[in-house]
C-alpha cells in the first residue's frame, strides 16, 4: 500500500513561507548594509574626533599655551573635561616637537608623543590614522595648531579606543539583527493572522479536506435520485448531474448543456424568470417534450446576494407511485396515533382511581370502557371483515373523540373482504380524507357530530359521510375537488383531490349534498 505525503495545515504552510521570504529579504539586506553601517559607523568616529581635534585646536587656551609656552596645568585641565564630556579615549596637546603637553596620565606629560603617526600633523596636514599608543590601539585625529599670526606652533591628537569603535560598530550591526529578529517574529504573527483569515474565508477547512469535501458533494450530487440543474447570474448553466441528463436524453436533448443560458437550451424551465425575480416556485409540472416533471426552482443567495438559481426536479409518474403509497401509511399513523392517545388518557384515570383507592368507581370505569370497547369492536368488527378497513374505522373513532367530536357508525348489512388488497388501500383513503374533511368542518363550533354509514348490495359499496357542519357555498362546490384549494390556509386542500382521484382509480361515484348552517353529506358508491 503507498503511503500518503504528510499533509500539513494551512496555518503551518503560510507561516514557514512567509518568514522564509522575510528571513531571505533580511539576510540579502545584511549582506548588502551590513559593511557599509560598518564603515559609515568607523567614519561617524573619525570625524567626531576630527571635529573635538579641531574644536580643541581652535581653543584660545591651546594657542596661547603653545605659543608662550605657558605653565600646562590650565590647558591639562581644559583636555581633561573635554576627554570627559566628549567621551574620548585621550586628547593630547603636542608641541612642533612631538612633546606631549597634555595626557590623561599626567607623567606622560613632557615626553614624546608615541605612535610614530604624528609626522604629517606637524608639516600642517589633518590626518587620522589607528596605532598603538601609551593607552592601546586607538583611532586617531590629528590637527595643527596656528596662532595667530598663521604659524604652526603645535598640533593637537584625539584619539577613540579602538575597542570602543569596534563595539560602536557591533552595536550598529546588532540593530540589523534585531531587525531581522523584529522581522521574524512580525512574519509569523501576520502569517498566522493571514492563515486564520484565509482559514475563516474557508470555513475553518484545510485545502486538502476542501478538495476531499468537493469531491464528496459531487459524488453525491451526480449519485442522488432527483435531477439537479444549476445556473449562475447569468443564467448560464455551471451544473447539471447524472440523474437530470438521463431524464433529457429520455427528452431527447442530449447535447452538453454546461456554459448555455438555460432559457435557450430549455425554455420549459423558468429560472431565468427566478433570477430576475428572486421568488421560489415550488411544485410546478413541466412538461419536457413528453415527459412530465415535477420540479422545484430556487435562488441560489449568499452573503444577502443572489448569485444564481437551482432546480430539482423528479419524474412525476415516480412521484405519483410514491404519493398513492404514502397517502394510506399516513392515515394509518395518524389513526394509530389518535387510539395510543386514547388509551393513555384512560391509562391515566385508572392509576388516579388506583392512587385515590376508589376500587369500586375503578371497576365500574373498566367495566365502562370494556363494554364500549366491546360493543364498538364487536359491532365494527361483524360488520366489516376487512381487518384493516375495521381497525382504521376503530382508529378514527379515537381520533375524533380526541378532537372533541363524537364519530358514530352505522352499517346494516355484512360487507364482505375486497378480491383485491389495493382495494382497502383507496378504501382507507376515500373514508379517512371524507371523515377528516368532516372534523375540518367543525373545528369551530361546539356541538361536533359526524356520521358513517356503509351499505353493500349487488357487488356496490356505498359509504355516506354526513356532518353538522357549516356546510358549503355554492360557488366553491366545483373547486373543493381540486389539487391545492382549501378554506383552512396554505399547505392544505389535498384530502378531497385524493378522494376523486382513487374514485377514479376504482371506477366509483360521487354525489354531494349540502346547505349552508345545517351541514354536508358525501355519498359514495364503488363497484365492490
């Protein structure tokens, strides 16, 4: 098995990169400054005790005392705190002879200057030069002393330690070094800023998971059931997975439709009428060249901007083969729903009973209730031998008694088992969405009755739904029947468009009757 290469995190990467680079710009900038801080440092010393030299040399004292040859102790003292003030190694006042006339040592005082760098100041030049004197290696400046009349009469000798020069120096290269540390440690607080926003920008991910997360999201885009098309702002087509190109080859359009505005390569789809709009429209039937999709279009925002619009979308036969499957499924769950609630309230009262010790009240309670359930069992179940139809009418009953309602059933006759199973499928939906449409009905008032009754003769069902409902106006009796349409709100108006359509699917006949205060009766009859 080949291994993986280490992978590291972004935040890692950045910042060796980036203090690479500021390392290498500020190793480049040594190697180029470095010399020249060094020399412009050593020349920084040269002239400041050229400049002392000059001032010294300058000095009222200085000439005087060379020129009448003056007891020395006025212009010793003078040297001494301008050595002091200046922070210099020495400065010495020599005669055209080379004798010392000034010394920080005073019994150097009267002897030869040493060095043997004197020789130039005493023919007149300014000269600076590093030797080895009475006090060590020193950078020198040397100067003339004239008087007054412009003869030279002496000259005069500052010197700085060699050594302090030479730190003097380190101490400017050691700004750069700090400079480059400073720099460092800058590079990595900004590259760890700039990783972390980087990082931010990305939702906390690392590269290498964006690449393994894109790869998932394609996978799963190209292997879901539903056909996905995507445009962007557009209105050009950046995305369009497995199932949807099987659906339009099955339409016949089978050229690559990445980079074409949607609404030249399919103008039965309206995302461009979302993009310019910014609604969603859900649950449309579109009609593409035969084949009927039922499809979802929305606009794609981020950041409170639309950047584009997607659309999913399902073969509409699959749908309906799910629908009529989950319709029964969904009544049987709220039937079976609405007796658990039951039975848990009477649950309720027998251990309040039970806690009370009212053991005589709690027989008579479960008497009660064994003889109701038996008397609506028995009579339900004699009547219908369906079980499930039976036990989804017993369900119901519950369910009605929760909401306040009292449901009632009646049947004078046996009504015998369907010859085929799918048939209590539409059965269960035609008598739940009739009793559940009643119970809609009277959700507003007090006195909530509903009735059942089923009669069979001569291979035909008959079931009868009656309430004591508002009833309905006339005006909307040819709409209650379609898709959408209801009084209640939005996201209703479904449970009488799937009484007609399994009325259709078995051949069956409906009639309604109705007036308004008194209440409403469907009438239902089926080929059985």
């Amino acid at each position: 098995m080949r291994n993986k290469k280490p992978r590291f995190r972004l935040q890692t990467t950045i910042t060796f990169l980036v203090c690479g680079v500021v390392a290498l710009a500020l190793f480049v900038t040594d190697l180029l400054i470095s010399n020249e801080i060094g020399e412009t440092t050593l020349n920084n010393q040269t002239d400041k005790a050229m400049n002392i030299a000059k001032m010294v040399a300058h000095s009222p004292l200085t000439i005087n005392n060379l020129e009448h040859k003056q007891n020395g102790s006025e212009i010793q003292k003078y040297t001494r705190e301008m050595t002091k003030i200046t922070n210099v190694e020495f400065i010495v006042v020599m005669d055209m002879n080379g004798i010392r006339r000034t010394h920080p040592r005073p019994d150097k005082i009267g002897q030869h200057f040493v060095g043997g760098d004197e020789g130039p100041v005493l023919h007149g030049q300014e000269t600076t030069s590093i030797a080895k004197g009475t006090l060590g290696y020193s950078l020198r400046a040397f100067t003339p002393v004239f008087s007054e009349s412009g003869n030279q009469i002496g000259a005069v000798a500052v010197g700085i330690s060699l050594n302090k020069v030479k730190q003097n120096v380190k101490n400017s290269k050691n700004v750069i070094y700090l400079a480059v540390i400073f720099g460092v440690l800058i590079g990595i607080i900004g590259a760890i800023f700039l990783a972390r926003k980087i990082k931010k920008s990305m939702f906390g991910l690392e590269p290498f998971e964006i690449g393994k997360l894109l790869e998932e999201r394609s996978a799963m885009l190209q292997s879901t059931k539903e056909g996905i098309l995507a445009v962007d702002q557009d209105a050009r087509i950046t995305l369009i997975n497995n199932e949807a190109q099987r659906l339009f080859k099955e339409a016949g359009i089978k050229d690559n439709p990445i980079g074409e505005l949607v609404d030249q390569y399919l103008p039965q789809i309206p995302l461009k009428t979302v993009l310019e709009t910014g609604n969603p429209r859900l649950n449309e039937e579109i009609d593409l060249l035969g084949i009927t999709l039922l499809a979802n279009q929305l606009p794609i925002v981020v950041g409170n901007q639309m950047v584009g619009a997607i659309t999913t979308f399902r073969d509409k036969t699959e749908i309906n083969k799910l629908a009529e499957e989950l319709t029964g499924v969904t009544l049987y769950a709220q039937a079976l729903r609405a007796q658990s609630h039951e039975f848990m309230n009477k649950l309720h009262v027998v251990l309040g009973l039970v806690h009370l010790e009212h053991y005589q009240k709690l027989a008579d309670y479960i008497d009660q209730i064994s003889d109701h359930l038996q008397n609506e069992v028995g009579y339900i179940g004699s009547k219908i031998k369906d079980p499930a139809l039976a036990g989804f009418i017993l369900a119901k009953m519950s369910n009605a008694r929760e909401m306040g309602a009292e449901l009632s059933f009646s049947c004078d006759v046996l009504v015998p088992e369907p010859v085929r199973p799918e048939i209590t499928h539409e059965l269960i939906t035609i008598i739940g969405n009739l009793i559940d449409n009643a119970l809609q009905a009277l959700a507003e008032q007090d006195n909530k009755k509903v009735s059942v009754y089923v009669d069979y003769y001569d291979h035909e069902l008959l079931i009868e739904v009656l309430d004591n409902g508002p009833g309905i106006h006339e005006d909307k009796v040819d709409e209650i029947f379609s898709k959408g349409f209801s009084t209640k709100g939005n996201d209703r108006g479904l449970g009488l468009f799937l009484v007609k359509r399994s009325l259709d699917k078995l051949n069956g006949h409906l009639e309604l009757s109705t007036e308004i205060g008194k209440g409403t009766r469907f009438s239902v009859t089926i080929p059985y």
